[in-house]
C-alpha cells in the first residue's frame, strides 16, 4: 500500500521564534492525529537545525536544494548540509523555483539525484499553469515535467519519489482543482508512471495534490482513489488547520 502523505510548505514565512512555535504546535497536535498520513513540515533553510531537536511526531523536509554537491556557488544550500540537519525530503521544482529562479527539468533532474545519492526523497513537483490547461495541454506538460524530470531514473530510484501535482493556477489563488480534475490527472499521471516503469511501481508511488487546499476541502479531495495526500501552502502556517488537513482521510 501507498503511503498517504500532508506535508506543508511554509515557504519565506515566519522568524525562527515563530517557527519554532508553529513547528512545536504541530507536533503536538500530530501525536494525536487520527489519520495514518506522513506528516511533514518544510520550513525555511535558517530554521531546520533548531526545529528539527523539537521534532518527534513530524518529518522535515527542505524546500531546496543547490544542484551541484559542494564548492564555489555562493549563497546555494548542498543536500548533504540539509540531511547533517535531519532533513529527509526535500520539495523539487517549486513551481515558484521553476518561475522566478528560472529552474527547469535539466537542473532539476540534477537535484532529484543527488537527493537520491544522499538517502533523501524528493517531493518532486508538476503542473501546468492556467494558459495551458486553457489550450488543453495540460496532460502533455505534466508529461514532459515528468519524462525531464525524473524519468531518467531506475525503478529502484523511482521507489524514493514523492510526486506533488500542483496546478499553478490553484497555488495560493484561492481556486482550488475541483476533485474531479485532480482525480482525472492524478490518473492519468499514475498511468504515465505504469507506461515507464510498471503497474506495481506506479500503484505504490505516493502523488499529492496542491493548490489551495485546506480544512474546508481536504476530505473531498482525498476521497478520490489516486490522491494520496496533499503539498499544503498557506493553510500549513496555521497548526490547527494544517492538523485538520492531516485528519482528512
Ligand atoms: C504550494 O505552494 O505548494 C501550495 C500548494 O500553496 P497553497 O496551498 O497556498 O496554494
């Protein structure tokens, strides 16, 4: 069986007292949670040391990684830093990084392998924007962002892949993907994953949606059989609701 999955993206939000209180919130609800869901925060790069001693019941990830291993790139964070502070997923192709950094499925294909040569597992992100789902080649860009991005990989690889649909058009507009739309792609890119590496791999492989999703919406889309949890922006700063978000199956 699939893992299900809620990991939440606090993105370049909170001071590190904030963080450290919204990091201990979480947790604390999450010893109560009644749901079998993975829970994950990503706070930002300058928090992950100290939230991490407090953390017994969430997972961290990062939001980032550098795409070379070490040397001479000023101001870049290795994902060998990352893990020596107990990160074990990193978020990959942001569709924020891949918009206003300019990151494309060249570099992070390079990311997506060295989070893997480290142990780590990426949470690999994927969606279209509006003018493309407009035109109806939504199915052809998540494809190609998949094939660029990740399809290099060995199935052994591939195993350790979290991957997040995330419609730009629903991230952090309010418009959320109705659970039919998220459904239909959530199928349509488990039966891309089954057309390269099989059936058995694509049925285990964990797919989160995001896009303004939150306590009021949740339930109904991670009612659907091929949405496995969800990549939570805005609503993951807020521990109650983010908890809410948890309990949702
Ligand atoms: C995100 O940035 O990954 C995201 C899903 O944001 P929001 O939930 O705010 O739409």
């Amino acid at each position: 069986m699939r893992k299900n999955i809620v990991a939440g993206n606090w993105k370049m939000n909170t001071l590190l007292k904030e963080g450290m209180e919204l990091a201990t919130a979480v947790n604390s609800l999450a010893k109560n949670k009644t749901s079998n869901a993975t829970v994950i925060i990503a706070p930002p790069f300058t928090h992950l040391a100290e939230i991490k001693k407090t953390l017994t019941d969430v997972k961290l990830a990062a939001q980032n990684c550098a795409s070379e291993e070490s040397g001479a790139f000023t101001g870049e964070v290795s994902v060998g830093m990352l893990k020596s502070l107990g990160a074990e997923y990193i978020i990959i192709g942001h569709s924020e990084r891949r918009a206003y950094y300019h990151e494309d499925n060249a570099i992070l294909a390079k990311k997506v392998n060295l989070c893997l040569a480290a142990g780590l597992k990426p949470i690999f992100c994927i969606g279209e924007v509006l003018p493309e789902r407009n035109a109806n080649k939504h199915f052809d860009v998540v494809k190609s962002q998949l094939s660029e991005g990740v399809f290099h990989l060995s199935p052994d690889a591939f195993e350790n892949l979290v991957i997040a649909y995330e419609p730009v058009w629903a991230i952090g507009t309010g418009v959320t993907a109705s659970p039919e739309q998220a459904q239909e792609m959530h199928k349509f890119i488990r039966s891309v994953i089954a057309e390269k590496y099989g059936s058995q791999l694509a049925d285990s492989t964990t797919i989160l949606y995001g896009g303004s999703c939150k306590g009021s919406n949740a339930k109904e889309l991670f009612a659907n059989p091929d949405v496995d949890g969800g990549l939570i922006g805005g609503a993951s700063l807020k521990a109650e609701e983010f908890l809410q978000i948890v309990n949702a199956f």
